[in-house]
C-alpha cells in the first residue's frame, strides 16, 4: 500500500557511504511524492543539512524532524512548528558527566551547532562542517546554552563511552548510541517517532498510513510506530529484526527498492 507519509533517514539510509543521495534514489523519491505522500527527512542532523539534501532531490514540498525528532519543520519556513529544548541544568550535567580530555561535546540548537573540542585528534575524523562553530569554553555558546535540543558525546575510547552510558541512565535524556564513538542526547521520551506523531495530528495522518526507511539505534521508534517500517540491509541487527520489510544496502539504492515495494 502507498503510504501518506514517508520518512526517511539520511545517513546510511539516504545517503551512500560517499555520503551523497544516487540519481535512482532522487527518482524514487520524486516518484512516491507525486502520488500525493508526504516526504519527510528525520534525521540527527541538522534542519540546514536536511535542505541542502532536499534541495538536489527535486521535490515540491517536505517536512523535516532534524536532531532526533526535536523539532520539527516545514522545508523552507524557517520557523519551526514545534521545538523541544533541555533544561539548562541538564545541559550542564552532561558536560560534567562529559568532562575528559577525550571526549568532545557536540551541542545543537534548532539554528546553530557547537563542539566543544578537548580531544583535537577527534577532528580529523570527520569532514569540516562549516555549519558547526568550534569551541573551547561554553561561556562562548552565549544565550544559545540555554536552547540546546541535542548533544552528542564523542570518543575514540570504549571504556568511557560505555562509562558515559552508564552515567547518563540516572538523568532525565534519551540516549541512542549510532556508531562505536557517538552517544547522542535529547530530552528523554524525544525520538523521530515524536516529530512523525505531532506531523500525524496536523496533516490528519494515522501511524498505520505511515512507512519510515532506517538503519540505526536512533530509527528504531520510529520503524516501530509507523506502519510500514523498512530497514536497510546495511542496519543494525537489532534494527533488521523490527522490520517489516528488509531492503538492499545504502550502496545499492536500498531506498530507491523499498520505494519500489512499496508502489506496489
């Protein structure tokens, strides 16, 4: 069945490993929206990233739920519909949960990022974000620390990510771990599942006429609440054993095939 509305990840789902959306995967995408459903791009990144995305898919409208479903946009109105922030005291138990010369701390807000860097190794992993501001002091967030909706732990060590795990079970976040160095934040409860639900209540869409394409810990409520949740053959374990329907890999055009399935 065409579902109204279709939400997708971006990175590992979307996006090949060289990081960029196929030309069969943006036919597909285009395709599906001229039935009539709903695009929707959740993603943990951040609502700018997800429009350069949609930009070069060439679709008419979407929605964006960036940085794990903590807000959620209409793509190119650049207020957000709804937006949900952590308590500034949270914020500063993360960081002191946080504090090691091996951990980086990302932070975002629903218009700008953050790293606070303590690890300058740690950059070099990862390609230049020119979005992301660089800091070493938080007194240089200014008024935006008390607006953060996500954070992001980041090590090269397993011990103390797992230690980070273990410390941040006793505060009040929803913690999802996506790779072996990341552990990401948001106010507990918050999940791609919660922007899908409020989009839901406005558009007059019910989760059972709803499908969702992931591969990760951070799609893993969302697969759950839509109707047809698709996991792509290059998924978590975990996240394949809730799925509906398996698809070929992100090097495959996973997404442009569980599109096709689901034109059926």
């Amino acid at each position: 069945m065409v579902p109204k509305l279709l939400a997708i990840d971006l990175d590992g789902t979307t996006l090949n490993s060289q990081g960029t959306i196929s030309e069969k995967n943006k036919t597909y995408l285009r395709k599906i929206t001229e039935t009539g459903a709903q695009l929707v791009i959740a993603t943990g990144r951040s609502v700018y990233s997800a429009s350069d995305f949609l930009e070069t898919i060439g679709v008419q409208s979407a929605y964006i739920v960036p940085l794990n479903g903590s807000a959620v946009f209409k793509w190119q109105n650049p207020e957000p519909l709804m937006v949900t922030e952590m308590p500034t005291g949270l914020v500063h138990e993360i960081v002191a949960n946080g504090d090691s010369d091996q951990v980086n701390i990302y932070f975002s807000t629903i218009k700008n990022s953050y790293v606070l860097i303590r690890d300058e190794s740690l950059m070099s992993l990862f390609i230049k974000s020119l979005e992301l501001n660089y800091i070493h002091d938080l007194s240089e967030m200014g008024s935006d620390i008390d607006h953060i909706s996500k954070m992001l732990y980041c090590t090269k060590n397993p011990a103390i990510l797992t230690q980070l795990i273990e410390q941040t079970e006793a505060l009040a976040v929803e913690a999802v771990k996506p790779d072996d160095m990341c552990l990401e934040l948001t106010v507990e409860n918050t999940s791609k599942a919660d922007g899908l639900r409020y989009l839901g209540e406005q558009l007059g869409i019910q989760a059972s006429e709803m499908a969702a394409v992931g591969d990760s810990e951070n799609d893993f409520e969302m697969l759950k609440y839509v109707g047809n949740g698709i996991v792509m053959a290059n998924g978590m374990p975990h996240i394949k054993a809730i799925a509906d329907y398996v698809t070929l890999s992100n090097d495959e055009d996973g997404l442009a095939h569980a599109i096709a399935h689901l034109l059926k």
